[in-house]
C-alpha cells in the first residue's frame, strides 16, 4: 500500500468519528425541536376539534403556533387560560 491509501484511509476514519460525534451533540436539540412540534401539532388538531363543534354554539378560538403551543403543552388548563384572555378581549 502507498501513503496515499494511508491518508484516504485515515481522512474516512476521521470523518466519521466526526460524524458520530456530530450527530451525539445534535441529538439532544433535535428531540426538543420535534417534542415542541409535536405539542403544537396536537394543540392545533385540538383547536380545530373544539372549533368544530364550536359553531355549532357560536363561539370560536384562533388556530395559530402561540395558541396551538398552549393548548398542546399545558392541556386543558391551556385551553381555560386561551378563554379566559378571549373574554377578557372581547
């Protein structure tokens, strides 16, 4: 083998460490950034939910990230804290 095969071999070697070691420090953000679409993904089907019933007595609450984050990460007290704001509004 010449050196050349050598450094290729190393300059491999090298690179993936580098990439395991990439993907050990982002793991832990990436989770966070998925858990918190998650939430805001199941906070906006629950808007949506409760909207479609909700015309049904006239009333309606805005489907938008902030809202959709409240309600999916603090649940049903979200969801009073999202009306009480709208009463105190309107």
């Amino acid at each position: 083998m010449a050196w050349a095969d050598y450094t290729t071999l190393l300059a491999y070697g090298a690179g993936i460490i580098l990439f395991f070691f990439l993907i050990r420090v982002l793991y832990s953000p990436i989770k966070v950034v998925l858990r918190i679409g998650y939430t805001a993904i199941v906070g906006a089907l629950a808007l949506w939910a409760i909207n479609l019933v909700g015309n049904v007595f006239g009333f309606h609450f805005p489907v938008n990230l902030v809202t959709a984050l409240i309600t999916g990460y603090l649940g049903v007290p979200g969801l009073g804290l999202i009306v009480a704001v709208k009463a105190l509004v309107q």
